[in-house]
C-alpha cells in the first residue's frame, strides 16, 4: 500500500509486524522516531530562512524561532548584506562591549541568537536555520520527509516497534534499513546543495586587538 500521510503509515506500521493489536501504540513509535530524525538528520528540506527584526531599542539577543534546530548562516539584511562570524557564547558575551557600530559576531545561547556588539534598533537579522521535522498528527497528516521518503519513517517507527515487542533480531534488520535509507537521503542532500551556486557572500574584516581574550569559566 502507499505511504503518504499520517493514517496510512501507522496502517503500514501494523501490516509489517503483522500485529494490529498495536494500533494504539502506532503513534508512539512514529513520535519517538520523528525526536531520533530532529537529532541525527541535516536536510536540505529542513532549511528554513526567516527574517529577525530589533525592536525599538538595541538588544544583546533575538529569540529564535520555536520550531530551531540549528543554524546555518546569519547575516545583516544590507546592501550589500553583511554576514556575521560564528564564535562561542562566552566570546560574544566577552567581547560584546567592546566593539561598536553593527554586529559582526553571532553564537546561539538557550534557544537565543546573540551577537556582538549590541544590536541597534530596525537592526534585521536573515538567519537560515534547520527546522524541526513538522510532526505528524491527525491534524496535520503530511510533511516534506514522508512525502519524499516514506521508507525512512517506516523503518524507524519499525525500530520502535521491535525495541517494544522487544525483537532483537527484527530490530537489528530495521536498523540497518534505517541507516542506508538515512546515508542516501544526505547524499542525495549534500548533492543538491553541492550542485547549486556557490555561496558569495563576503566576509567582512574584523580587526579585534591582541589582547582581548575568552576568560575561563
């Protein structure tokens, strides 16, 4: 059968371990199996480019969007644009006020973006982001991954299953699906984002004296 929404996978979960007294536990292993894809895969479908804007006042940080995995590139919206450089959270937050004029530096610290030096109001911040796997639930019946890949969310609600039914031998078998499904899902990622322009964005210089330091802690 096909495997295109959310009801016909947990359909598909009990004909292939031919046990449909695990109707009600179908949801749980689909929900544990999307919290293993939010940790180990880096999509290209999971990029997401959204534009943070400073209020009223300069800030030191913008809250991320809720649904944040990990970021990819923030720049300045400008013209030209003018991107910033990762560093740590401790550097940012050390080196923060001892800059001035716009941000150069950005880190991510609990769910926030940072920079330094401080942000200045109608400051806009492009940032291009991985995005959690948009969950499947009744309400929401689809997204890109069991469109595109169907077997990946099969075989890893399977690995759930077994680990439940505590099945050794099946698990191992789903496991080693998974893991080739998920290897050429990123090849086919890492192709595609291979294939495309080259990022040319510059980098802007950024002259910070000698002596200034990350302290320890």
């Amino acid at each position: 059968m096909a495997i295109t929404n959310f009801t016909e996978l947990k359909t598909a979960v009990q004909d292939w371990l031919d046990d449909t007294s695990l109707a009600t536990k179908s949801e749980d292993f689909i929900a544990l199996a999307e919290a293993r894809f939010n940790r180990t895969l880096r999509a290209q479908d999971m990029e997401v480019r959204v534009s943070l804007t400073v209020g009223g006042a300069p800030v030191d940080l913008i809250a991320l969007p809720t649904d944040f995995l990990e970021l990819r590139e923030v720049h300045i919206e400008a013209t030209p644009d003018e991107p910033l450089a990762y560093r740590s959270p401790q550097f940012v937050e050390n080196i923060r006020d001892q800059l001035t004029g716009s941000p150069i530096y950005y880190s991510v610290e609990t769910k926030n973006l940072t920079f330094a030096p401080q942000a200045l109001a109608t400051t806009v911040f492009s940032v291009l982001y991985f995005q959690k796997i948009p969950a499947l639930t009744v309400g929401n019946p689809t997204n890109w991954l069991i469109t595109n890949h169907p077997d990946v969310y099969l075989y890893g609600a399977l690995i759930q299953a077994e680990a439940f039914l505590v099945n050794d031998q099946r698990l191992a078998i789903w496991k080693v699906a998974l893991d080739e499904a998920m290897a050429e899902l990123r090849s086919v990622s890492d192709f595609a984002r291979a294939g495309g322009e080259p990022n040319t964005r510059g980098n802007r210089q950024v002259n910070v004296a000698p002596q200034i330091t990350q302290s320890a802690g």
